[in-house]
C-alpha cells in the first residue's frame, strides 16, 4: 500500500472516533435526557469524549507541522494513545452511570496518565526541533494536558461516594475551569492563533500574541489562583483567578478581531470558529460573575451548572466542528477538484446552520417554559448533527474526485484553487429562513408545552408572561416552609431552596422538575419552568413524604378545571411515582426459586469469649430477591436483610463503626443499649460515618433497626437485625437456630418497597430471615432426641407473631427477659404450643422431637403464614 494512502487511511480511521462520540451523544439526548445522570452523560460524551479526542489528534497534527520534527512512534504511538483515552473515557462514563466508583477510579487515572504521555511526547518534540516562529504555540499543549490531569483527578474525588474532602461544591467549580478554560482553552487558544487567519485567508504578519513570552504564563496563573480559590475556600480569590485568565485571553481576541475586519469570513468554518470564541469569551466573564456574586459555593455551582451546556455546545461544539469543517478536505487531499469538492460539501447551508444554532441558543437564555427550551435545545442538536451527515457525504465525494495524491504529511493550509466557489446567495434570504425555523420551533414548543396544559389535558392555554417569581422555600424538621406558594399563570417559578434539616433532602415535582439531593446546611436553586396548573411538589428521599413534607404550588389565575387534580397524591416506591404494576403480582409462593438460590444459614454460633466487639456496619442499596421471581432494592446493613447476628453476653461490650453508604440517610438504634440516642442513634448522611458504643447490661434478644423517620419504611425495607445476649446460666444444646420474622409491602419489581402500604399494615409477604418460605425449600435439620433452640424475633414493623411447630411441643419458653416456661413450670408437667410476639419483641423455644419426620413450623396468625412465613424441620433418626 502506498504511503500516502495508509495516511490518508489512518487519518479517515482517527477521524471517525469523533463522529462516533457525537452520535453517541445525540443517542444520550434521546434515551437519557430524564435520568438523573442525563446531562451529565451529555456533556461528558461531547466533551471528555469528542473534543477530548479531536484535541489529542489535531493537537499532535499542529505540533508535527509548527515543529517540523516527528513524534516517536509516529502514528502507530497516537493510534494506541487515541485507543487508550478512548477505553479509559468510555469507562468514566459507565462507572458514573452505573455507580462504580473503582471503574471511575482506573478510567479517570488512565485518561490523566494518557495526557501526561501526550505532553511528554510534544515536549520531546520542542527540545528536539528547531527554532521556529510558532513553536511557543505548541507550550499550550503541553500546558493544556497539565489542566486534564488535574480536572480529571478531581472528577475522580467528585464521584467517591464517601469522599470528605472539600465540598462537592468547590471540586466542581475547580473541575469545570480546570477542563473547560484549562484543557480545551488552552488548546483552543494555542490553535486558533493560526487556525483563524488560515481559514480566514489572512497573512499572520508578526508573532501571534498568543506566542508572546507573558501570554500563557498569565493564562496559566489564572487556573492556579482559580484553583488555589476554591482550596483556600475563597470565591473572591476564585473570580480574581478568572480575571487574570480573562486579563491574558483578551489581547489574543483582539488579534484574531483583526483579522476579521481585514478578511471576514466566508464559510461555515470561518463563522462557526467566530461564533464559538464569543461563547466563550462571554462563558469565561460570566463565570467569573457567577463565582464573585454568590452567596454561598452551592449557589456558585448552580450557576456554573447553567452555563455549563453554552460552554459545551456554543463553545465546544462549535469550534470542534468548525475546525473539522476546515481540515478534513486539508487531510484527505486528493488535489484541487477533490479538496474544492469536499470542502463544498461541509460547507453547504453553513450560514443558515450557524445561524440557526446560535440564535436558538440565545433564545434558550430567555424565561421561557422548560418544554419549550427544550424543543429549541432538539433545534440545536438536530442542526449541529448535520454535520456527521455532510462528512459521511463529504468523504464518498473525495473518494470520487481525488486524484494520485502525493506523499508527505498534509499542509496545515489549504490550496486556495481548492476553495469552493463564491457562494450564491441572498443573506437576507438565509437569514430569514433561519428566523422563521426559529420562530416556527417557538411556535411548536408552546404549542406542545405541557405546563400550558395542550399536552397534558389540563385546560390551559396560558403562555409564558415574561415574569419571574422567586421564592425562598426552607427544609426543616422534615417540612418545607412555606408549604404552599401562589404563583400567577404564565410566570416562570424559582425556588431558592436551603435544607436547614440536620438530613439530606429534595424537592421534585409531578411535572418531572428534580433538585437533586440537597445537603445540610446548602441552598440551591430550582427553576419549576412556566406554572400553568398547580403542581404537586414533596421530598422523595426515605418517606419523607409520608411525614408532611410536601409544597403545592398554587397557579393563580387558573380555570377551575385546570386544578382539579390539585389534591390527588400518587404515592410511589418510598415516595418515587410508580407508574407500572407491583412486585405483588409476580408473587406465587407455590414455585421453586432458581437453580441459584441459598438459603440464609439459620444456625447460630455460640458466645465467644470476647469483652469487646468490634464491628462495621455498612448501609448499601441491594437488590434482592425475596420470594421467588420477586426482587426488591432493599436498604441493608452489610448488604442481608435481616442485617449481622450479634452474639455475646452480659458486661460485654460492642463497638459499631457505622458506615452510610447508601443514597439517603440512615441510622442505628440498639435495643441491647442503654443510652441517650441524641449522638449513638442519629441519621447520617451518605459518605458519612460514627462510632456506636453500648455495654450490654441485660439479657435476651434485641432487636437493631434504623430509626430515621419514616421508622416503619425504614425498618419494612430491609433496615433490621438481631443481637442475643445470652442469659446466665444458658444452658447448651445440641443445635441452636435463629428466625426472624418481618414484613415486605413490595413497589415495582426491582425497585425500593412501597411506603404508603407500610401504613396499612396489610403486607405483601412475610418471611422468616428474609425470604418467603425459604425453609420449606432448605429446611433445618434436626435428629430425633436432640434438645434444639429457636431464637425468634418478631422485626415487625407492624404484625404480630406467634411462633408454632407443627407436631411439637416446647418445654421451655423464654421471651423477653425471662422463662415463661421451664422444667415443666409449676405443674411440673407443662408445655408451650406458641411463643407469642409483639412487633420488636423476642424470646426462644426449646423442643425434642420424638420421631422422624418433617415438622412444619409457622406463625399462627396464619394469614401471614400463608404469606410466606412458614418453613419445616427435617428430622432424622
């Protein structure tokens, strides 16, 4: 194969990763735009993805041709640096989504030990080359891959679930001005020195000021002042670190002005690059002000949050697809009549795209109704895609029109016999063409605004006033105050909403509007869009729902009939709207479950002889199944439901490390304790930890649970355990069991149990050790003769036990404290049929079967029995 075709082969396999990503991102739009992680997805799969790629390629392209010196490795060395960011970035975004924070954890090293190779690789290549006028450009590079591996060291603290460094808050702000002003601005600026003029046809008559020996030195000491801001918990050292970058950025836009005015531009290269500075001159000021004039670094966020989709599609998107635009006809040559071609091809309609694109997204920036700046946002991704299609068109025509091309790398400029012709068009034809597409969308996304009641069946046919109402909304004691807002129809609603509750909570509403978790002690703003109903707003996090803490939002000015569903709650999985069938459905007690099936080990070990003991307990979500084909995501402490057996005796003492690992928050409450619970039994949040310390003073069975409120949702879904403290003088047997009874109320297959039917105490299921009828399938064994004790617990929350073997009978009963029943009791002769039970209540028997044979054993409240809390002893000779 001839050289130039394995370069021009190689240079089409790279080029396609970028592609690649952007479709990627378009399906991201598509299939996760509601999701909790949705945005996040969208803009990491532009930018850690695509520009992140384009930058690593073209970056290396600039520095080859400036440097006149070749890279080690060559090609070969940038195809597996290219692989290895493009696995390594794939990984980031499936360990986000999927919650792995050790795939997060080896994805981000990798990415920043990849860009560490990068700058190693052009700084080589500097020392190596030599002297020449816009080498100094090819720094920016280097220094740019120096920013990502910071940025993305802190995305990798961001997504640690337990990370108690700085607030979430300032990593982030370091995070986005580390990547987006550092990594791409850097780069950016370093290449759009003589990208610009090139794509311009304008002469670069003297040094760029970009290459000015103070120019990227002050760049440079903006980041670190910006990032030695937010360590030094300083958002005026923040914004002052914005400004320095600012101070060293705008001479270069000066330069490239000037260039402008002497050769404007002419195609859509030359006006996507324009427009996609100004995104970003005016994104680099406005979160400067954002930082400076916050109240708080949660406020800060919120606000960068917002302009963080201008920096990456005005901005990101924009100069990416500009810079293409130029250099795929440079790349794949071919001679004139193909490169005109090409270029021709990813030029077509470049105005009309440019403007559609930047004037939909100044509309975005005005208070218009969510659905609406929606329907513009589709706009702009549906225009910006249009370039995948033209490129795909764009390579089958160079392939047609290229002649024998020559060998040697591509010029960084283009032959100007290869530009494509004057274009003929009438501006203010394309202009208005590009107006009245806006206009129309306007027009659709009102029309199918469901705030405005069209889509949604309503009644309201209000449109947006143009007016902003903001309110300051406070959590505390599990109350939003105030809990109603009035609110005039067509007005966009802001919420500045402050958790002053010691527990981490949210605020969604049934339009879909979400907060997001929000921590003690922060504030953060919650834009509901246009009111044209009244809406339904709670806290979604661990029944919070069930406890008042709810907000409606009163459209004043509404029809009557727009408000009729005003008052109808749909309680959903612990307060989540569920809009399938319950688990409940899939329930048949009378199938086998799988192959994989284990049954909880009931026996139980004897006290050791330890003081103290020491143990870690650790809140996970799991997803679990509790009866055959019938999952739920139980809250669990060291991932079981029932939680850790915890054995010991009188004096002893147990030392808890309490671990929350989970989404909301949680706690500990000891029945085996004596002690104030203010500190021991408080709600932790998740990340957060404490030490739990009791004595065991008294002897029996005690329960464990969570106690955060709504303690029954808690405790149903999963959050209960036991600890047996022997009494003395406990005499040995020849095998010892433990059961604990507890109740499921099920929400959707595979999601958190249903909190509304909690409060019925009408359960779905109930189990021994978690699993309906599970000892009926694995049951215990005993042989006849032997002295066997069963410890049963009743966990509750709600129902009743009365714990029966069928067949047996005890002649001993101990519950709560004390025998009821030893040595036959005061006859001599007696004996016990149940041991009954009280929700938190526990006790043991002890029974001798006299043959062999399999023995039932059940609650004898036998509807719950019937539910699944039942199971049999196999006794052998």
């Amino acid at each position: 194969m001839k050289p130039s075709l394995k370069l021009r082969l190689w240079h089409q396999t790279t080029g396609m990763l970028v592609p690649t990503w952007l479709i990627l991102g378009i399906v991201s739009v598509i299939l996760y735009r509601d999701s909790s992680f949705g945005p996040w997805l969208m803009v990491h799969l532009l930018l850690l993805g695509a520009l992140s790629t384009a930058i690593l390629v073209w970056s290396q392209h600039f520095a080859d041709s400036l440097l006149k010196n070749a890279p080690p490795g060559g090609r070969y060395w940038l195809g597996v640096r290219l692989t290895v960011h493009t696995v390594s970035a794939a990984a980031v975004m499936i360990g986000i989504t999927q919650a792995w924070w050790f795939v997060v954890l080896v994805g981000g090293s990798l990415v920043g030990i990849n860009a560490v190779l990068h700058a190693v690789i052009l700084l080589g290549q500097m020392r190596g080359a030599l002297p020449a006028r816009f080498a100094p450009l090819v720094r920016y590079y280097i220094a740019a891959a120096g920013c990502l591996v910071v940025g993305v060291t802190l995305g990798i603290l961001m997504a640690h679930p337990s990370s108690d460094l700085a607030p979430y808050e300032r990593l982030y702000i370091a995070h986005i001005g580390l990547n987006l002003l550092g990594w791409v601005g850097l780069t950016v600026i370093g290449t759009v020195t003589l990208l610009l003029p090139t794509v311009l046809h304008d002469r670069v008559l003297h040094t760029p000021t970009a290459a000015a020996p103070r120019t990227l030195p002050l760049l440079l000491a903006g980041l670190t002042v910006l990032g030695a801001g937010t360590y030094a918990d300083s958002r005026l050292i923040t914004a002052a670190g914005i400004l320095i970058y600012l101070v060293g950025f705008v001479p270069v836009l000066l330069e490239l002005a000037g260039h402008l005015r002497r050769s404007p531009a002419v195609s859509y290269a030359g006006w996507s690059i324009t427009a996609a500075l100004i995104w970003f001159a005016l994104c680099a000021i406005g979160f400067g002000i954002v930082v400076a004039t916050a109240a708080s670094w949660a406020d800060a966020a919120a606000g960068l949050e917002a302009l963080v989709p201008y920096l990456a599609v005005g901005f990101g998107a924009q100069i990416m697809i500009g810079a293409l635009s130029f250099l795929i006809p440079v790349v794949l040559g071919g001679g004139p009549k193909a490169a005109k071609a090409t270029a021709h091809e990813l030029d077509r309609a470049g105005l009309f795209r440019v403007t559609v694109v930047n004037g939909a997204l100044i509309l975005t920036l005005l208070p218009l109704a969510a659905f609406v700046t929606d329907t513009l946002a589709a706009l702009v991704l549906a225009t910006l895609a249009c370039f995948i299609v033209l490129m795909v068109r764009a390579l089958r025509i160079n392939r047609k029109t290229r002649t024998p091309p020559g060998a040697g790398l591509p010029p960084l400029t283009r032959d100007t016999d290869a530009e494509p012709a004057p274009p003929s068009y009438s501006l203010i034809g394309i202009f208005v063409a590009a107006a009245t597409t806006l206009a129309l969308t306007l027009a659709l996304g009102v029309v199918l605004d469901p705030a405005a009641g069209v889509a949604s069946g309503t009644g309201s046919s209000r449109v947006a006033t143009g007016h902003t109402t903001t309110v300051d909304v406070t959590m505390g004691d599990t109350r939003f105050s105030p809990d109603s807002i009035d609110v005039p129809v067509g007005d966009v609603l802001v919420i500045t909403l402050r958790n002053d509750d010691g527990m981490l909570h949210n605020l969604v509403f049934d339009s879909g509007v979400d907060s997001g978790p929000v921590e003690p002690d922060v504030t953060t703003t919650v834009d509901v869009g246009v009111i044209g109903a009244d809406l339904n707003g709670w806290c979604s996090l661990g029944g919070h729902r069930l406890l008042g803490m709810v907000l409606t939002v009163n459209a004043v000015g509404a029809a009557a009939a727009d408000s009729g569903t005003a008052d109808a709650v749909d309680h959903g999985a612990m307060d989540d709207e569920q809009n399938g069938s319950s688990a409940a459905d899939d329930i048949d007690l009378r199938a086998e479950p799988g192959s994989d099936f284990v049954a909880r080990d009931a026996k139980l070990g004897a006290a050791t002889s330890t003081v103290v003991h020491e143990s870690t307990m650790t809140v996970s979500n799991t997803k679990t199944e509790i009866a055959p084909g019938v999952t739920q995501m139980l809250w669990t402490y060291n991932g079981t439901a029932p939680g850790p057996v915890l054995r010991g005796t009188v004096g002893d003492v147990f030392e808890i490390t309490f671990v929350n690992e989970g989404t909301i928050g949680h706690s500990l409450d000891f029945h085996a304790g004596s002690l104030a619970p203010d500190r021991a039994m408080q709600t932790i949040d998740p990340g957060e930890s404490l030490i739990y310390r009791f004595t065991a003073t008294r002897s029996g069975i005690w329960l464990y649970h969570c106690s955060t409120m709504p303690m029954s949702a808690h405790i149903a879904n999963g959050m209960f355990g036991a600890v047996i403290i022997d009494p003395a003088g406990l005499a040995e047997v020849d095998r010892e069991y433990l059961l604990i009874q507890s109740e499921f109320y099920l929400g959707q297959q595979g999601a958190e149990g249903d909190a509304v039917k909690v409060q019925t105490q009408l359960p779905d299921l109930v189990t021994f050790n978690g699993y309906a009828n599970q000892y009926v399938h694995a049951p215990l064994s005993a042989t006849v003769g032997e002295k066997v004790r069963i410890w049963v617990l009743d966990a509750g929350p709600n129902t009743n036990s009365s714990f029966h073997v069928v067949g047996g009978q005890f002649d001993t009963v101990f519950a709560e404290g004390d025998y009821r029943l030893k040595d036959g009791g005061s006859t001599g002769t007696g004996g016990s049929q149940a041991l009954s039970l009280l929700p938190a209540q526990g006790g043991f028997v002890e029974i001798t079967f006299p043959e062999a044979g399999s023995y039932p054993f059940v609650t004898h409240v036998m509807s719950d029995a019937e539910k699944g809390a039942q199971g049999r002893f196999l006794v052998t000779d």
